[in-house]
C-alpha cells in the first residue's frame, strides 16, 4: 500500500455500523458494537435464520503463484464487494484478520488496498475485538496445564490425584507437541528451554513460540460450526503423548471448558465496512502455511441466511488457499462456492517467465515497468496451471487481472486472453486499486453472471482416502509432481495416526507458496519433480492432518528495517501514521 493510501482509509466518512447491519438484516439486539464503527454478531442470529437464503451466492477469490509482494487478492476481493454493490446487488466481503506479527515485520497490514479497502483500516490491522488476544490466552493456559501437570505427577504419588478426583496422565516429556503462542515476530523465541531456576520453576524441557495465528485453536475457532462444535474440537485436541504412546487431549488435562470460555465471544464474527459502505466480515486468521488460511465459517454462515453475495478470500495460490478452502472449509461447512475468481496480475506472470527475482522491500527491476511480452508469454504457464486446478472444482472460474499502471495495454490483453483460452469462463481488467468499485463494474457484472451458470461444485478426494493416497494426489494431481518421497519419520506418523483412527482427516500441506513445488526457487509451472514429506502432523481438534513440505517457519522474524519502524501516532489528532 502506497503512503496516500492511509489518508484515504483514515480519512474516509464511515457509517454507523448499526446501518451497515440493518440494511444486512441484522437486528439490533443481534449486534454488539465495539464503539462506532466495528461490531461483532450475536450468534443468536442462526437460531433465528435457520436456512440458506434463496438470493445467497458464495464467491471464492484465489490467484495464482503470488510474489513476495502479493498480487492484490484482497484488495480484489474488496473491490469486487464494491463493484456488485455498484451493479445493484446486496454483497459483502469476508476476509482474515491479520497477525500482528507481520503487520509489524515484512508485510504491513491486510485490509486491502487504494480505494478497494475494509475500514477502519487501523482497527482492522491492530486488536479490533481482541480474538487473536483471547486465542494467545486460552492456548497459553493449555501449554501452562500441561507444564503444571509434568511437574506435578512428578513430585505426587497416585493416592495423591485419586484423593482429588484426578488420574494420572504420565505425559511423556519428550513427546510435548504443544508450544506457547505470542503475537509478534520474535526469531528469539523459536527454541527456548523452559523451567531454568530452582526445582520449584520446573519441569525443564525444550519447547519454543509459534506466531499466535499458527496456534491450532486459531484453526479451530476459523472451523468450528457452533459453540458445541467449539467445545468438542478444542476437548480433543491433543497436546502432547504419554510414556506408552497414548495422545494426552485437552479433556484429559481438563482444561478445555476454560479454554473455550476464554474463547466463547472471539466465536462471534466481526462487522466492519468497505470504503463504499458494503458490509465486511473479518473473522478469524489461520495461518496459511500450515493451517488453511480461510476466514471463519461462522461469518459465512451468518451471511448465508442472510442472503446477498458473499466474496470470500482464501491464502496464497489455488494450490494452497483455494484447494484447503474446498477440502477443508467446505467439507466442514456444507457450503458450496457458485464461482471462483483468480486474481493474476502482469508482474507476477513475468516473474513466473523468468523476471528479474523480487525481493520484499527492494524495488523490482526495470523488467516489471516496461513493455516485455516474452516474459509475459513465458510466464503464462503457471495462469494456466492455476486455471487447470481450479477448474477441478466443478465451479465457474472468472479471471481478474489486477493492472499496475505500468501495465501496457498489449500485456494485459495478452493475459486476460490466454485466460479464456484455458478454460477461464470470463476474464476482465480491473482498476479497483486507482477508482474503486468502479474499476470493478465489469468484474461484478462476469461474476454475477457465472453464479448463475451451471455448476456441479465437488471436493478433490472422499474422507475415506488412505493418507498416503491423498497425499500423493495432491503431490501429482495439484503441484506437478511425479512422485513422493516420504522420510521414515512421515511413515511412522501416517502408521499411527492411521492406527488411531485420524485416518479420514483431510491433508492441509505444509509447503512453500511461492511455488507450485515445495522449492520456492522453481517458478512458473515445473513438472516431473520428486515431492519430498520429511513429516507428518496431526491437528486433531480442527480436524486436518498436515504433511511439511521444505523449510515452513511458524515463528517469523522481525527483518532488518521492519514495518513497525515507519508507525507512529499524531498525538493532535490521534491518528496512526505509516501502517499500511
């Protein structure tokens, strides 16, 4: 985002959000504000609205193998919210929150960007209603209780607990799989050794931080379906094994009740609005590496009874966002998208043709401001890969090329051409970023007419599927691989997890979304490579398996001149400066 662009969000005449809800159907005594301009949703609101409302379409974004920059998917996603509205239909945006933790590194903020932007931009970037505070809280209890619990069983003999209604858990310390969360990029924390003092400050082990939005209740408050779901999910997640290799859950520490108190109100979807006025749910922040890096399928829902169109973002490419957002959201929602859009934009289908590599924070090359349509050609392959995925899903694909105003006229009709040619139902240029919903008109007008088109949506393998086998189908089928090359530590996890009846999860992969591969150096559509998976992990109480990939870090680091260095606030006016 550009400096003027925090002008805009700031300085932008927002509505009262109790209009924003009502114009939505939303009643009074179902809105809970949090101030003037952000509210959360009573989920009382589904015990009223009990059904999918007839007018309710459900639109996917997703985009193709991103650069280090990103390629506007928000912002599109925004944008297209603004350009149904400016068509006459009633539509609403559901996107993440984001993590502090990059919003302060390399990132910056996740609200959109130019005149395509949730507001207010500094509350959507910073605490907004607390929910990722209330996730940090309640999974940092679960790892204090199980650390309690270690110490205890070690000092107290089995009359002890049985005497207080407790059984012993013998929690093998070495098979701790629980770490703490916090949410800042702090590479210090990645290992730590906790316990370091006297005997009474123990037990001393190895563990470490992950980014708050990595933790798994993060996944699961983004999953769950109602409170009940909650409670069961958070119960049976597991947190560590015992001497004899039995999962120790978060019921069997009993300590999931208080975990899912401390998280009861972060379940409520949060009410925000576009620049133009339509309604914006931000709901949850899974991260996108190793959990699905989908909005929450409570704000979903809401919208769904509430009818309307409701556009949707998923993280990264459809490989990774897109395939998790079918074979996990949806298998766990029940809804079904009646179109997808995929965002491309000319810089990145250079990169994938062999442009100059771009780096976060240094200026790209002179290659991505002027006209160079063999680089554009080349890199039309990794469009087309995207397209081939995305059509597996049994849904409309509208292509939106996002243009820069370096874009000449010759590259972007080269782009939106080859589109359609693979297979894209319609594909329009769009210039939401500079002129709002009014850049979007026509991307509005594509997607409101795909959603009418036939569809069969469908999901890429049944529950039943062999981990192995669903492994490889995402191996070869999505990414391009020829085979699979599995360490003997994921052999021994697909054994157990099989034995212990975790086979039926879905697989969220861990992997690199900087390429179609695991290796982030192989750009554009590469084929024939050997898919290395060195580990499996089990996320139990959202329910997924999640194979690594390459080197995925849940920990990020603070870069040399981070992003927290140009926010500030104006103590006249109280407005924050420099977060973008």
């Amino acid at each position: 985002m550009i400096p003027q662009d925090i002008e805009i969000a700031q300085g932008a005449t927002l509505r009262p959000i109790q209009e924003i809800a009502a114009e939505i159907g939303v009643r009074d005594e179902e809105l809970v504000p949090y101030g003037r301009d952000v509210a959360k949703i009573d989920l009382g609101i589904l015990r009223r609205l009990t059904s999918v409302a007839e007018d309710f379409r459900y639109v996917a974004v997703t985009g193709i193998t991103p650069t280090p920059f990103g390629e506007g998917k928000t912002t599109t996603t925004v944008g297209l919210t603004q350009g149904l509205g400016r068509i006459g239909k009633r539509a609403a945006c559901a996107i993440r929150q984001p993590s502090l933790g990059p919003t302060f590194g390399i990132k910056g903020g996740a609200a959109g960007g130019g005149y395509s932007q949730v507001v207010p931009m500094e509350r959507f970037n910073l605490h907004l209603t607390g929910d990722t505070h209330a996730v940090s809280i309640a999974h940092n209890l679960i790892a204090a209780a199980v650390d309690a619990r270690i110490y205890h069983e070690g000092r107290w003999s089995d009359a002890y607990f049985e005497k207080r209604g407790m059984r012993r858990l013998n929690i093998d310390p070495y098979q701790v799989s629980w770490k703490r969360v916090l949410d800042v990029s702090d590479r210090a924390l990645r290992s730590i050794v906790t316990g370091l003092g006297d005997t009474g400050d123990g037990p001393m082990r190895q563990s470490g931080f992950d980014i708050a939005v990595a933790s798994e209740l993060m996944a699961i408050l983004a999953l769950s379906t109602d409170l009940g779901d909650m409670r069961a999910r958070i119960g049976r997640t597991v947190v560590a094994f015992d001497r004899t290799g039995k999962p120790i859950s978060c019921d069997d520490l009993e300590v999931a009740g208080a975990a899912t108190a401390l998280m009861r109100d972060a379940l409520s979807p949060n009410l925000l609005q576009t620049l133009e006025g339509q309604p914006a749910f931000v709901h949850a922040g899974p991260f996108a590496n190793i959990a699905h890096g989908n909005s929450s399928i409570m704000a979903d829902l809401v919208a769904s009874r509430l009818g309307g169109f409701l556009v949707t973002e998923s993280g990264f490419g459809s490989d990774m966002g897109l395939e998790k957002f079918f074979d996990i959201k949806c298998r766990a929602s029940g809804l079904r998208p009646h179109a997808v859009v995929m965002v491309v934009t000319v810089r990145a289908v250079k990169s994938h043709g062999g442009g100059p590599a771009l780096r976060a924070g240094v200026k790209p090359d002179a290659a991505y401001s002027t006209e160079r349509l063999d680089l554009v050609e080349e890199g039309l392959a990794n469009l087309r890969a995207h397209l081939a995925i995305s059509r597996r899903f049994g849904v409309p694909v509208v292509v939106a090329v996002n243009a820069f105003p370096s874009d000449t006229a010759a590259e972007l009709e080269m782009v939106r051409a080859a589109a359609v040619e693979a297979g894209a139902v319609d594909a329009v240029v769009c210039t939401h970023f500079t002129d709002g919903g009014a850049g979007a008109e026509a991307l509005a007008e594509a997607v409101a007419t795909a959603c009418e088109s036939p569809s069969k949506p469908e999901l890429l393998y049944p529950s039943e599927m062999p981990i192995r086998d669903k492994i490889e189908l995402l191996a070869t089928g999505i990414y391009g691989a020829a085979r699979v090359e599995y360490g003997a530590v994921a052999e021994e996890a697909i054994d157990r997890f099989t034995e212990l009846g975790w086979g039926s999860f879905p697989i969220c992969m861990a992997k690199t979304p900087l390429s179609l591969s695991h290796d982030p150096a192989l750009r554009n559509a590469p084929r024939g490579f050997t898919f290395p998976v060195p580990e499996v992990r089990a996320a139990v109480g959202a329910g997924f398996l999640y194979p690594l990939s390459g080197s995925v870090r849940i920990m990020p680091g603070l870069p040399a001149k981070p992003a927290f260095m140009s926010v500030d606030v104006d103590t006249e006016s109280g407005l924050i400066r420099g977060l973008f």
